[in-house]
C-alpha cells in the first residue's frame, strides 16, 4: 500500500432557490418533501389579520391611524389588510408552506377577486 494522500470527491447537487425574500439551498429528493414556507408573506398575513384585529376592536378608528402609530404609509397598510380578504385555503396553504410556486408578496399586493373561488383561479393564473 501506498502512503501517498488519496482525495476523496463528494458531488452534491444543489439548487438555490429563492425563499421569503432569501436564498436557500435545495438537494433533490431530501429537500423536496420541505415545506417551502415563505416567512415574508407569512409575516404579512399574519400583520394583516392582526392590523384587522385592531380596527374591529376599536384600538385605532381609521387606516390613518394605525398607519402612523406603526409608522408606515396607510397605502401599505391598506393593500396589507386586502389580504384578510383571502380564502381560508390560500391561508392555510401560505402558512404551512404549501402555496404555489410562484406565489409571493409582491403578487399578492396587486388587486385580486374578493370572491374566493375566483381567486385561486387568479392566483395559479401565470400572468397574474
């Protein structure tokens, strides 16, 4: 036998994918059955139905004023509340991680159906 170094070579193959506003590495088949949770558009669903919260129990009046006691524009604060207007299974869906793959916030901001069966329609839609 010989005493001379032998390398070892291990490829692994990986994607990078983006995720809630980061980058993470995905392996095939070990990584494929994670939950692809998207903390961003958790956080604002979860902000929305909490700013909802405080209008209905009269904590704040108005739009404007829980947008300047959260010091942020009442524009973003109203697209923000449209997401109380998602059907239960598309909230689900985005909080156990199992929304569409093209599902993200920036999409979600844009005007959708206030019915619900047209809105999983409008969101699996590519060009939407």
């Amino acid at each position: 036998m010989s005493d001379a170094a032998q390398t070892l070579t291990v490829v692994i193959p990986l994607r990078v994918k983006p995720r809630g506003g980061r980058k993470a590495m995905v392996t095939p088949g070990v990584l494929a059955l994670e939950r692809r949770q998207d903390i961003t558009l958790i956080k604002a669903v979860a902000r929305a139905f909490r700013w909802r919260r405080m209008l209905e129990t009269g904590r704040f009046s108005t739009i404007n004023e829980l947008a300047a006691a959260e010091k942020i524009n009442s524009s973003y604060v109203s697209r923000v509340l449209r997401l109380t207007l998602l059907a239960p299974d598309i909230v689900e869906a985005i909080l156990d991680g199992r929304q569409p793959e093209g599902m993200a916030l920036p999409a979600l901001m844009q005007p959708f159906p206030v019915k619900w069966e047209g809105q999983s329609q409008h969101i699996a839609t590519p060009s939407s």
